[in-house]
C-alpha cells in the first residue's frame, strides 16, 4: 500500500490551499495553471451530467495529498493498522 500512496505523492498533484471544501479543485487548477473557477465551474458541470463526479472528488480528497503532504487514507489505514497491534 506504501508504494500506491508513493505513486500519487510523485504525481505532484496537491490538494490547493484555496479551498471550499476539500481543496480538489484548487490542486487540480494549479496543477493545470489555471485559475480554480474554471476547474469548479467545469466540476460543476460534469456534476450536472449523468456520471460518478461525486464518488471522483470524494476519492481524489482521500487519496491526494494536502499541503504538508499528508494523505488522508493512509492516515485512515496507518491508524487502524496500529490499532489492530
């Protein structure tokens, strides 16, 4: 599982710091070099057509990293892993 979250942080793909909810969006627009309306506006339209945008942006929260290059899931797992010890 280590190697998945080493594949996603080489990515280079961020949650961004200007955030509305998660920060997808942000890190997809400066990714892109573009400014984050286009890319919530064009979220907002996928979310209008028939298709998984929803289930997308949930996903790319858990499993992209944040600013201080921390991952959701793999925190969610390391601390049920630790747990079960």
């Amino acid at each position: 599982m280590d190697k998945f979250f080493s594949i996603v942080r080489g990515m280079g793909l961020r949650r961004g710091p200007q955030r509305l909810l998660g920060g997808v969006c942000g890190g997809i627009a400066a990714k892109l070099k573009v400014d984050v309306a286009f890319v919530r506006i064009a979220f907002l339209l996928l979310a209008l057509l028939p298709g998984p945008a929803f289930v997308f942006y949930v996903a790319a929260w858990l499993i992209l990293p944040d600013q201080r290059d921390s991952i959701p899931l793999q925190s969610f797992i390391d601390k049920r892993a630790n747990k079960q010890l």
